[in-house]
C-alpha cells in the first residue's frame, strides 16, 4: 500500500513536471533576439556611466525638489539621444506638495565636551537660518496629552524625543549574494494566515491619530521657539537613517527644524541629560523649502512604438526617479533607473520592431507611497471610484474608500504587463509571479537562456513595497524582479551611504540585459501576459 501510494504520488510529479515542460517548450523564445540583446549589454552599457552622472552630478532627487526637476530634464534628454519616441513629462499631481531643498547640516556638542555629532536633517522640515545654540532636554512626546504637559516649558531649548537604545551588533553579513538554499527557499509558497478582518481599520485609525499628532506636534514646536528635535537612527553603526518630516503641503506647520542622529552619538546625549550633565549643542542646519505654494509632481516617459495590429497595447517597464536627501539615491532607485534606461536604449540600438508598444515609465513620488506610479493607472488604466467623504478624502489613496467597483479605463484592455526594478544594486536572480500562475512557464522560458549569469528562479509569491503593485492591485500583470539582498538593508536603504560605491557595475549590465529580453518577447508574442484571476473589492 505504501509503495503503490508513493508511485502514484511520483507518477503525478512526473505528470506536473511533464506539463510544465510542455508548457515551457510551447512558450517561443528569440534565441536570435537574445543573443543580440546580451552582446550589446554587456559590451557597450552606458549604465554606470548614466549612474554615476545622475548621482554625482545632480545628486538626490527629492520629489519636488530642485535637483528632482533637473533629473527628469537629464533623463529626457538621454532618452531622446537614444532616438526613442514620445519622450516627455507628464504631471501626475498638481499640488503634489513644496519644493526642498538640503545642503549642508553642522551638529556639535560644546557641552560638557566638544565633540561632532552625526546628525541629517529630515525632509521638508526647515532649516536652523543660520547657527543657534541651545541646552539640550529629553521629554517624551508621544500623544497630544504629551504636548500640553510641556508647554511654556521647551523655548530655546533641543529636544531629545526618543530613548537611547541598547547597541546590536550585526548579525548577518554586510553584502550577500543569495545561495542555491535560499533561492530555493523563495520558491516554495507560505500558505497565509487567516487575515484580521479589523486590520484595515486598526490601520487607518492609527494613520488618523498619527496625522493628527504630527500636525499637533509641528504647530507646537514653532509656537514654544524649541530651536531643533533630535531623534535615534533606526540603524547602528554610525548610519544616518533618515526620510521626512515636518509637512510638505502649503499652509500646513512645517515645525522646526528635526534631526535624526547616529545611533551612537544619540546615546551619549541621552545619558548626559540623564546625568544632569549641563549639555549643550551648537547646530547649523541648510535647509529650505524653494517653493511657497505646493508644485505640481511628474512622471517621465518614452516609447519604442509597436507596428501593426496590436501597436496600441502597451509593454511597460519602470523604476522611481524620485529618492530621499541624504545619500545620492544610487541604489534606491537610481540603479533602478539606469538599468531601464539601458533597456531601452539596447532594444532601440538593435533596432526592434515590436508588435506592442513598449513604454519606460519612470515615476516619482514612490518613497511618499507609490503616488506616480498610483496615478498614472488611476488615470489610464482603472481606479476605485474616488471617496466622497470629506474625511476620506484626505487620506492617502491606499486608505480611501471608493463608493463602487473598480472603474477601467480605455487602456485597461490594452495593457499587457508592468515589469519593476527596484531593490538596490542586487543582481538578478529570478521573478515574483505574485500568485499569476499562468505566467509562471512563460517566465520560465524567457529566463533559460539567462541561467548562466545567475537568473534561473520564478516564484509565485508576491512581494511589495514598489510600483509594480499600483498595477497589481487593479488585477493587472505587474512584477518585481527578485534581487540578491547585497548591502541594500544593511548598509543603503533611506540613509546617507546610498551612493554610487555600493553600486555594482556588472550588475546593471545583468539586470538591462535580462530587462529588455522580458520586454520584447512580452511586446512580440501572440496573446498579452496572461491575468490571474481578478474580484473588484466591491462587487
């Protein structure tokens, strides 16, 4: 019995692994197409080149700010050079919210000691105007009951608003390449846990009372003169953690000036104010919004036209323009950017004629939540009915509540796929299907011929936290390319040492090469990326 059972449990797997090879060998790949799309990639990229012009030559690329406005004129202008069509900026946000802008943050202790501190300004929040000094305090602001028991108590003074934190050391390598045991690790599929079904709420009561603390904070710290905040790096080791504060929306409080400080300096302060030690700062802080009203907020794009019948569905690869302050934004997502970028540029240089239109889409806004992205597939593809609540209304649109089904666009049918890059530096090793498994097998094929420089995996899990999921949450084809971790949330991710150093050339080279693979075989064969099934919300 037990043999017989374990027979028939091999014959199946043989049966599934006999129809996925079917299912492989009935997917066309260009080996011809391929073989000219490697060639060009990786012995002419312009990749590290662009990155390093976008990162050390306009530097970080704030939505809104200066430099941002100057990155979206540069890439237009390769784009074009590049002899793609339809290159252009389109506003996605009218009143997206203020220009900012950073250049340069001084922090030092003169009291009891002299030393420098490790300390960067956070976004949108403004400047020092010049050097202040002042005693440092620790308080706890954690509510707005908080707030009141301080009043009349802070002018002058900076504040230490976190406690110190116990230092831990590093537990796993600074740079990693995935093994063999952890690709296959990614694919097998965690079955989930029954969801809350209160969690969507939980959530956005708490998005509601930190919204109305932060307002409630902001509007007191300019009030009482509290000269600068202070917080503790959600790292350690000397890295500078830092995204924004203050608020960028016209007539709002943008507060007072807000540092976040190397984790080990923070320490020190916190147990010399706690030892009653008579410490002081001096603090000279550049910063400044350029803009009194909110600017409008863009995206860029550019095409490869596709010809004949099936010249107005749409293949779609992206990245984000946008990146915080303190670093160059090279890995997050400069990378991504280039690598796009470089794409294009190799499909257009072997002179392509897809069937479909295939579109660079480089957004801004993602680090504040997906907004260019968000937007564009509202305005062309579909969209929840907008809230009509007041109150709904001024919460971002992940948390709002349409009054109907989701809405298509024109495009919607049109639209074949949506491939992101966005995780850092890190090599491609394979593709998240996110639960489409029909694009599995086609996935598979298109990446056989890349086995041999490390991108071999499809899995079906989903993962976030970038603008592929803009497409997926309306039921549309969009992926994110698994990327070896490198030193992405050990070193990079949102801090002051995202530069081109942590960067890897040959990685680009890789990921442009795999990328516009995907997106010609994607913009050629017959039928559009297949669709997992789809249920609106509301119906």
């Amino acid at each position: 019995m037990a043999n017989r059972f374990r027979n028939t449990v091999l014959m199946a797997g043989l049966v599934a692994m006999q129809g996925l090879a079917g299912a492989q060998a009935s997917e066309p790949v260009d080996l011809d197409m391929v073989a000219k799309i490697r060639h060009e990639a990786f012995t002419r990229s312009q990749a590290a080149a662009n990155l390093r012009e976008l990162t050390e030559t306009i530097g970080p690329r704030l939505t809104n700010s200066p430099a941002y406005a100057r990155s979206a004129e540069w890439a237009q202008a390769k784009l074009r050079g590049y002899g793609l069509s339809n290159v252009h900026e389109e506003v996605y946000d009218p009143a997206f919210g203020r220009g900012w802008e950073f250049r340069s943050s001084r922090v030092e202790l003169v009291s009891p000691r002299e030393l420098p501190i490790h300390a960067l300004p956070k976004a949108w929040t403004p400047g020092t105007d010049g050097v202040v000094e002042g005693e440092v305090v620790k308080v706890t602001l954690k509510t707005l009951e908080d707030i009141e028991k301080q009043r009349g108590k802070l002018g002058g003074k900076i504040v230490l608003l976190d406690d110190a934190r116990a230092y831990k050391p590093a537990d796993k390598p600074d740079f990693r390449r995935y093994t063999e045991e952890d690709l296959g690790e990614l694919q097998t599929f965690p079955v989930p846990a029954d969801a809350d079904p209160d969690a969507q709420e939980k959530r956005l009561a708490e998005f509601r009372k930190r919204q109305a603390f932060v307002r409630g904070l902001n509007e007191f710290l300019a009030e009482e003169g509290v000269l600068a905040t202070l917080s503790i790096s959600s790292w350690d080791n000397g890295i500078v953690r830092v995204m924004g504060g203050g608020s960028r929306k016209a007539g709002e409080s943008a507060g007072v000036t807000e540092l976040v400080v190397a984790a080990e300096h923070y320490n020190q302060l916190v147990r010399a104010v706690q030892e009653k030690r008579d410490v002081r700062l001096r603090v000279d802080v550049d910063a400044r919004f350029t803009s009194e009203g909110d600017l409008p907020a863009t995206n860029v794009f550019a095409e490869i036209p596709g010809s004949g019948p099936k010249a107005n569905e749409l293949v779609i690869i992206g990245a984000h323009l946008d990146s915080w302050h303190t670093g160059t934004g090279a890995a997050d997502n400069g990378a991504g950017v280039v690598v796009m970028m470089e794409a294009m540029r190799i499909l257009k240089s072997i002179g392509v004629r897809p069937k479909r239109t295939i579109r660079i889409a480089l957004w801004g806004g993602e680090e504040q939540g997906l907004h260019g992205s968000a937007e564009y597939v509202s305005k062309y593809l579909a969209a929840y009915p907008e809230a009509t609540d007041p109150e709904q209304k001024e919460l971002p649109r992940a948390f709002q509540r349409g009054t109907g089904p989701l809405q298509r666009r024109s495009g919607y049918d049109r639209f074949s796929t949506y491939f992101n890059f966005d995780n850092g530096t890190g090599r491609i090793r394979g593709i998240y299907a996110q639960q489409n498994h029909a694009a599995v097998p086609i996935f598979r094929a298109w990446l056989e011929p890349f086995h041999d420089i490390g991108a071999s995996i499809v899995t079906t899990r989903n993962t976030g936290g970038t603008d592929h999921q803009s497409f997926d949450r309306v039921g549309l084809p969009g992926f994110q390319f698994v990327q070896d971790p490198a030193d992405y949330f050990t070193h990079v991710h949102h801090t002051h040492l995202d530069t081109y150093d942590h960067v890897v050339p040959e990685d680009l080279k890789q990921a442009a090469a795999i990328i516009a693979s995907f997106a010609w075989h994607a913009a050629t064969r017959d039928q559009r990326l297949p669709r997992k099934p789809f249920t609106d919300r509301d119906e």
